[in-house]
C-alpha cells in the first residue's frame, strides 16, 4: 500500500526510515523502499490484512491517486465482516478502481459485489494498438513509416533505425524501442538523436512491439486533433484480441488511452465490437472529483 498512518495518525507515504501502522488492522509496516519498484509500505507478516491480491502499484497508478486528495486514495471500506481497500473513494461515495494489468472474472465480480457504486478505470496502454473508434479512424500508417523509419540493407548488421516523434508525448514508442533492445544514437551532421537495432536474420521484420507503439501514435495525433476536451464524442468501435474478461463486468468500464482522453463502454459484444463515448480526462475528473 502506498500510504500508512504516523504515529501522529496521520496518512503518509513510504520512506527508508520511516516507521507506521496499518490503517485497517493497526499492525506494524515495514517500508520498502528500493530503486525498482515504488516505494510501498508492506505488513511485516507474509499475509497482507486485506485478502484480495492486488497489483504492485505503477507510475500510472500513482498517477491516478494523485488527481484526487490524499484523504480519498487508498481507503479502507468494511462491510459486515469484510474489509478491503479501495483505490479512490469520492466524496460522493463511489469508489475507482484503477487496473494496470489483467484481472479474472471471479476478481470482478467479487469487487463489484462488495463495492457496489463503483467503476472501472483500465490502462490501454498495451493493448491500444488494438482499438479502432470507427468515428475517428487513423491517419494511414505509411507516411509514418516513410518519416520516422528506415530500413536497412540487408548485408547490413543493423536492421532499422527510428526517430521518436516529439509529439509521442506518452512515450509509448520509447518504452517499446527499450523493450526490444534497440541502442539510442546521435547524429551530429542533422543534429538529431535515433534508435537502432543489430539484426538477429538478413530479412527482419519489424518487431510488433514498436508497429503498435506507432499504431497508438496515430490514434493519439488524431484525436489531438479533431477533439475538444470539453465535449463527449460518441462512436462505434472494434476492440480486436478483446480480453474478454471484461465483458462479464457490470460496472462502467473507462479505458485510460494515455492521451488525455478515456473511452467509456456502453455495449461490448462477444466478437469486439461495440459502442461507446471518447471523454476528456477533465471531464471524467469534473464528473468523480465533483
């Protein structure tokens, strides 16, 4: 859990010498404060209070708290015998649930039971290349490709260099080049910085991975230009490799598209297709911040 309580009771963040109790069952935290995953405060037990498993909070997680105040994140909720911590309680009484990773239908339907006014907010930060808003296709993807990448010879032990746009301001296409080993470069005759591969086979192919960043790319620099953050837009749209999970949510279902907007399902069929709104974040915050 990101925040615990002082001695002072009140609410505070993990820190290498800090020392705080559990909110719900009062025991003793330690703080774990390492360089690769947030810092967190954990019971010193194995066995955590709460007997939901939760995933390790992200940047993006944090990112979500931090819209709303420090005394509605992270909010112990009990009912009856059952105690269970939610991400964000608004102070109208519905609780956010923010899921960066996949979560199975029992999960679900369990923390829809116990939550009852609740909604989902989903990162589709990896699996955004696979959404397609019908009302607002795309831009074609070669004059990207021609633009930002280049293939090379195939005698040549490297295989693509590629230039990160300066508006991939999410930086998905960074975070897929890192995933597939590409080496960051300068090049001082045009004064710009590029991205390259060394080949495992003569004829390579491009790795998904950065087709997909790119892919979001164009889904970002569309909707940058043709929607308003103060209106709703409602379309039709095709989620392909649909984790079907989701479909046995009852709750509203926001997809985060990372751009500053979020897309709320209204219907999602079996073969993924469906309907639903494009809302700006300020407006989702206005909605649930009040």
């Amino acid at each position: 859990m990101q925040y615990a309580i002082d001695l002072t009771g009140n609410k505070v963040k993990a820190s290498p010498s800090g020392t705080a109790i559990c909110p719900n069952c009062k025991a003793d935290l330690t703080p774990k404060c390492g360089q690769l995953n947030i810092w967190h405060w954990a019971h010193k037990g194995l066995k955590d209070c709460d007997s939901w498993s939760y995933e390790p909070i992200s940047e993006w997680h944090l990112k979500w708290q931090n819209y709303f105040e420090k005394e509605l994140r992270e909010v112990f909720i009990t009912k009856g015998y059952e105690t269970h911590i939610a991400d964000i309680l608004t102070e109208k009484g519905t609780v956010i649930e923010i899921q960066n990773s996949n979560i199975s239908p029992e999960d679900i339907y369990e923390r829809e039971a116990f939550y009852s006014k609740m909604v989902w907010v989903i990162n589709s930060f990896d699996f955004k290349h696979n959404l397609y808003f019908k009302q607002f296709p795309p831009e074609p993807f070669e004059p990207v490709w021609k633009q930002y990448i280049k293939k090379h010879h195939p005698n040549k032990t490297i295989g693509y260099s590629i230039t990160i746009p300066i508006n991939d301001c999410n930086g998905q296409i960074l975070s897929a080049l890192k995933k597939c080993d590409y080496i960051r470069e300068f090049d001082d005759e045009t004064d710009s910085e590029y991205w390259f591969n060394i080949k495992n086979s003569t004829y390579e192919s491009l790795d998904p991975l950065i087709v997909n960043a790119f892919v979001g790319y164009l889904i970002d620099c569309k909707f940058r230009q043709e929607l308003e953050r103060n209106k709703i837009y409602h379309t039709n749209f095709k989620w392909s490799h649909l984790r079907k999970t989701w479909r046995t949510a009852m709750k509203p279902i926001f997809l985060d598209l990372n751009n500053g907007f979020l897309f709320l399902i209204k219907t999602l069929y079996e073969n993924g297709n469906g309907f639903g709104q494009i809302v700006s974040r300020q407006i989702f915050l206005k909605k649930y911040r009040g």
